[in-house]
C-alpha cells in the first residue's frame, strides 16, 4: 500500500479549517481550501489542483497564496495557460503596473476573451490611462456574451472621464432600451447630466421613475435634490416639504420602515439646510442695501 505523507502544517491547517475555522468569515470558501490542500499534500505535482487552490486563494484575497499556487501550477505543466488567473489576481491585489503586461500577453493569444478584454480596460482606468481604458471598455461591451448593467456603468463612466460624456450617455440609453428602466442606469444617466448642467433632462428622467416605482420616495428625494443642485431653491424646498407631508401621512407600517425613517431624516436635514442657506443670503442682500451709518455728508 502507497504510505501519504502529510506535513503537521498541512494537517493541523486542515484541521483547524473542518473544525470550524472558516466560521469566521467566507464559510464554504474556507472548507473548499482546504479539501484541495489535503488533495494536494497526497498529490503535490498535480497542477490542476494548485490552479484550482489558486482561484480559492483568490476569492478570498489571499493574494500572496494565489500568486504562490498559480506560479506552482505553471512550474508542474508549462503548458497551463495561467495568464488570465495571474493578471487578474495581480489587478484585484491592486498591482494594476503588473497586471497589465500579464493581460496583454493573454489577450494576444486569446483577442475574443471577454472577461480579459473587461480585466485589460480596469488596469487601464487603474493606471489613469482614460483614452485607452474607455476604448477598451468598449471592446470589453462588445464581446460580453450578455449586457449586464454593471458593465454598461463603468463603460459610461470611463467615456465620461475621458472626456466623452455624450458617448456615455448613449451606452446608458442603449441599455435602458434593452434592459429596461434600472434604477443603476437611470441615477448613472442623471449623475452625467447633471455634471453636464442639463438639469432639465435630469429632471425628467426622475420624474419617470418616480411615476413608475414600485415606492415613489426615493425619487421624490432624488428629484427635490436635482433641483437645489439647478439652483432653484424654492422649488428644491417645496419637494422636500411635499416629500415630509407624503411621509407623515402614510400609514404607520410603512413610514416606520428603515428605509422611510432615512428619508424623513434626510427631507428635515434638507430643509433646515435649505433654511439656512436662504436666511444667510438673505442677511447678505440686506446688509448689501443698508445705508451706512454715520456716513460723513458729501461735499
């Protein structure tokens, strides 16, 4: 019979894992970890399985054992194509410098490879790259085998940062007409209208979904906040003081909800801000028009 050695590392690890170690955090990712270890103390030159351990290692940002295990895996069988993994651990352990290169080198041999394109475009963005990462965002859309919002905001977001803000807002409205009114795209779409100043049409897209929301008070609150950000302060003011009356009168089991209880703190914040702002200015102007005291008489 072939005798397994196991190391007193090895075992105790495992032990203190299956006893319940990984009840601290990351549950059935803990006890995966370990199964492949015990795999791999009874076969150490198997690469699949330290390539396996490597993406664990990874899920649970133990950067240095994914790099360890993926480096490992490419030593046993040379032939292992680990670039995708090695790039991606570098980049998520925010070594974006590193990654780069590693995606790259990936991409030249697999160009059609959807989550390398996606991976190559954040290094990008991480090294402030904005031309090439908003090029590669939109490669990156262009192969996704299904749009996903998140992808399509951070499309939006490295167009908008690289200076093409209108771009951006088309990927957004492309999404919406396929995915429909997600509340992501519709407050990413605002977001860029408003740094455009188009408040009008910010405007109007909240007042859409506000009509259309299963619960209506985000909106309003959204809606009472673009308009003191155009500047018009009364109109801000009785949105929010409209928002108060709302809230006050729905029936207690909804207004006590966490999620009301917020909005109500943030209408009477607003408010008092907006009270505030608005006596100070008007301290202003009077003190601006008052005739100056004493003033000496002209000659």
């Amino acid at each position: 019979m072939k005798t397994i050695r196991i190391s007193i590392r090895q075992t105790c690890l495992a032990a203190w894992l299956f006893a319940g170690g990984w009840a601290f955090g990351h549950g059935d990712l803990h006890e995966r970890i370990a199964g492949i270890t015990l795999q791999i103390a009874a076969q150490p030159h198997n690469a699949g399985l330290h390539l396996q351990r490597a993406e664990l290692c990874r899920q649970h940002a133990d950067w240095p054992a994914a790099l360890s295990d993926c480096d490992r895996a490419k030593q046993l069988d040379p032939s292992i194509d680990t670039d995708f993994l090695h790039g991606r651990i570098l980049l998520e352990s925010g070594n974006a410098k590193a990654a780069l290169p590693v995606l790259e080198r990936f991409l030249s041999r697999q160009p059609e490879h959807f989550q390398a394109s996606l991976y190559r475009a954040r290094a990008l963005s991480k090294l402030n790259r904005a031309a090439d990462a908003a090029a590669g965002f939109r490669e990156a859309l262009g192969r996704a085998p299904t749009l996903e919002p998140d992808l399509l905001c951070e499309t939006a977001g490295a167009l908008a940062a690289e200076g093409s803000a209108k771009q951006a807002v088309q990927v957004l409205e492309m999404g919406i007409e396929k995915l429909g009114h997600l509340p992501s795209l519709v407050l990413r779409l605002v977001e860029l209208e408003i740094a455009g100043k188009d408040y009008d049409a910010a405007l109007r897209r909240v007042e859409v979904m506000q009509k259309s929301a299963p619960r209506p008070e985000p909106w309003m609150a959204r809606r009472a906040s673009v308009l003191a950000q155009a500047g018009r302060i009364a109109d801000s003011r009785a949105a929010w003081q409209a928002l108060l009356d709302h809230l006050n009168a729905l029936p207690f089991p909804a207004r006590g909800s966490h999620a009301m209880i917020k909005i109500m703190e943030d209408s009477r914040r607003a408010l008092a801000a907006l009270d505030s702002a608005n006596g100070t200015l008007k301290s202003e102007l009077t003190t601006q028009a008052a005739p100056i005291p004493n003033a000496p008489p002209r000659e």
